[in-house]
C-alpha cells in the first residue's frame, strides 16, 4: 500500500512538471521566433536538452536504483524550477550568439529535469504491479504514457496563451512558482526508500546487456527521430510563416497534436485489447510501424508545388492538418506498444538501469530529430522533413522485426 501512495504522488508530481515542460517548449519556440531567430538557431536553442537527455537518462537509470526514485524526482523538479527562472533573467542587449548560448544552457538544465522526473514516474510503475500481471502493465503503462503527452498538449497551449497574454517573464515565472508549490506539497510525503534496490548496484550496469532492449532502444532512436524532424522547428515556423498563422492558433494546433496523441495513448488497451505478452505486442509495433510509414510521404506530396494537372484539389493547410492527425493516431498506437515493451522486458530488480537506458535512445532520436528539423527546414522546407521522416521509421520497423519473432525453443 505504501509504494501504490508513492507511486501516485510520484506520478501527479510528474504531471504537473510535464505542464511546465509543453509550456516552456512553446514559449521558447514562439517569443524566439518572433525576436527574428532562424529555424537552425531555433533548432541550436533546443538541441542541449535533447543532449542531456542522453546523459540523464543514462546515469539517472543508475542513481535511482542505488539512492532511489525519491532523490530523482526532487533533483528533477528543483531543477525545472531553476531553469525557468534562469530564462525568464535573460539579460537584455546581449548579442545574438550570446542569447543563443544562455538560452542552450537554460534548456540544458530543463532537459536534464525532465527525464529524472519522467524516468522516476515511468520506473516507479515496476514497484506496484505484480511481475507476472502483463495486462495490468500494458495498461497502467499506456494510461501513465498517455495522460503525459496530453497534459504536454495541454502544456503547448498554455505556453502559447501565457505569452500572449502576459508576456514571456510572467510566464516563466508563473510557471516556477507552481513547480515550487509542488515541491513542498511532496516532499516528506514519499519514504526514501522507494524505487532503491537492496544490492549495491555497479555503475557498470548502466549498460543494457539485454538483446531484447537494446534492439528495442536502437528502433525508439529512429521513431522519435522521425517525428521531431518535422514536428520540433519545421511544422510551427511553416505554420507561422506559409499560413500566417499566430501564437495562439500555433500553440492551440500544436496543443491538440499533442493532447489527441496522449489520449489516444491512454486508449491503446482498449483498441488492442489482446496484448498479453511482449511477443504479441513487439507484433503490433512492426504492423503498426509499416502503416505510419506511409503517412509523412503522402502528407509531403500534398503540401508541394505540384503542376496543375496533378495538384490535389485540397487546400495544403487541410491536407497537412488532417494528415498529421492521422499520423498522430498511428505514432501514438506505435509509442503506447513501445511504452509497454520496454517495461515489459525489463528486469523488476533493474528497472530503473533498463528503462534509463532505453529513455537515453528516445532523447537521442529527439536530439537527431531536432537538428535535422531546423537544418533540412531551412535548406529544403517542410516536405524534405517529411520525407527524412518516412525513412526513419523504416528504420525503426527494421530494429522491431527480430523482436516480433518467437525465440527457438533450446
């Protein structure tokens, strides 16, 4: 009963970091823009929190299990908190290559807060469901995925409307005070014991040994790459640009992306409810993964400059708004059965080393994705993104195969 109390207030307190971390992501990415910031500086602003991500994921797998999620959590929290003030002390009349500079280490510190908090709530999920209970996971496990990614949705619309309303430093500050208020509520609140393994853990461990998840990591790498490569800095700056579109109407597109992606996440167990097992799920992903392939190459043809006796007669914002619903349905069925492998395979007394280690893959394909998003954007436009994007979610399908079929019995 005491890990099930831990673990709800482990996962509120990440859902309301997770609010800060879409808000922050769009204030960024809106005020920056309009201060005249191109897509590859805008690109540069965020590549560092994707970087760290890298490196926390991979470490804080580690120190969670020998000090436990507990410290994580706080050590995430605290340091949302100092990021978002650090930015909103941006001191004016700094150059152009200092901003950028300042900014990269405040988004430093946001990345590194995430994945602790994230890794701490997604990790805690291994204490309070019976090993041998696969049903209970896969749904506590798309449930937890899900609920995320719709309040990051919510998040991108409250970033957006905080900075119209408000301006960017109230925003900021507004934000670092809610984070504060949860930090107290929660401390003292968890044992300190939660999430830390009896054994003495080696740092050695950090390292996946596992054939199962590293495979599984290499095919998360190539499947939030393809997503961030247009969805980062490519899809808000062609729609503030070639539509004309404001921060609002942005921020309210982005947000819906976002919370429809999360709930539908949170509903995988419903619309495949014959998951029972990592064999059957690893299935899913590679048919899934064949289908969402399809998507970014048809949404590109419909957006390009086409001669006028092949161009499709559908306004290219409809084609690129109703295409990349779509393709938020299917990239959600993909990320809930990927969500649950990866808790699946791993270890109860190394969940935190084993799910760490697979989050250190998803921040490095985010990391790929954002740079290549404002790189490609500015060379060659939004289709070119979307093209790049197809090919690496082939690649993803090619790392999930092996997966999918049953070991020889020995």
């Amino acid at each position: 009963m005491a890990d099930v109390r831990s673990y709800s207030i482990v996962t509120a307190s990440y859902w309301g970091f997770t609010l800060t971390d879409g808000a922050l992501r769009m204030l960024v990415l809106l005020h920056f823009h309009g201060l005249g910031f191109t897509p590859v500086d805008l690109a540069m602003l965020f590549i560092l929190y994707e970087m760290m991500g890298v490196i926390t994921n991979l470490l804080g797998g580690w120190i969670g299990a020998r000090f436990g999620l507990t410290l994580t959590l706080y050590s995430g929290l605290a340091l949302q908190i100092i990021a978002l003030t650090m930015l909103a002390l941006l001191p004016p009349g700094l150059t152009l290559t200092l901003s950028v500079v300042y900014v990269m280490v405040s988004q430093a510190l946001s990345g590194v807060a995430k994945d602790l908090t994230k890794m701490s709530s997604k990790s805690a999920i291994k204490f309070v469901v019976a090993e041998d209970d696969q049903t209970t996971l896969y749904k506590w496990v798309s449930l937890l995925t899900g609920s995320k990614n719709a309040l990051k949705g919510a998040g991108f619309f409250m970033g957006a409307f905080l900075l119209q309303m408000f301006g960017f430093e109230v925003a900021l500050y507004s934000m670092a005070g809610g984070l504060a208020t949860i930090l107290v509520i929660c401390l003292g609140l968890i044992g300190d014991k939660f999430g830390k393994l009896k054994r003495k853990v080696k740092f050695t461990e950090i390292f996946s040994k596992s054939r199962e998840i590293n495979l599984l990591s290499a095919a998360r790498v190539f499947l939030f790459c393809s997503r961030d490569v247009w969805f980062v800095v490519g899809l808000p700056v062609f729609l503030v640009s070639q539509f004309n579109w404001n921060f609002n109407q942005t921020g309210a597109f982005m947000a819906s992306w976002v919370l429809g992606y999360g709930i539908v996440q949170a509903m995988v167990p419903k619309l495949l409810n014959n998951v029972d097992g990592t064999l059957k799920a690893a299935r899913l992903a590679k048919t899934w993964g064949v289908v969402l392939a399809a998507l970014p190459l048809v949404i590109a043809f419909g957006i390009s400059d086409l001669p006028d006796e092949v161009a499709i007669f559908i306004s290219p914002s409809y084609w690129l708004v109703g295409g990349l619903m779509i393709f938020g349905v299917i990239f959600a069925i993909n990320s809930a059965v990927h969500s649950y492998l990866i808790v699946g395979y791993a270890d109860r007394e190394s969940a935190s080393l084993n799910i760490g280690f697979y989050y250190m893959a998803n921040a490095w394909g985010r990391c790929m994705g954002t740079l290549l998003s404002g790189i490609l954007f500015q060379m060659y436009g939004l289709s070119a993104c979307l093209i790049l994007s197809t090919i690496m979610i082939m690649m993803a399908v090619a790392f999930t195969v092996p997966l999918s079929i049953r070991k020889a019995e020995t």
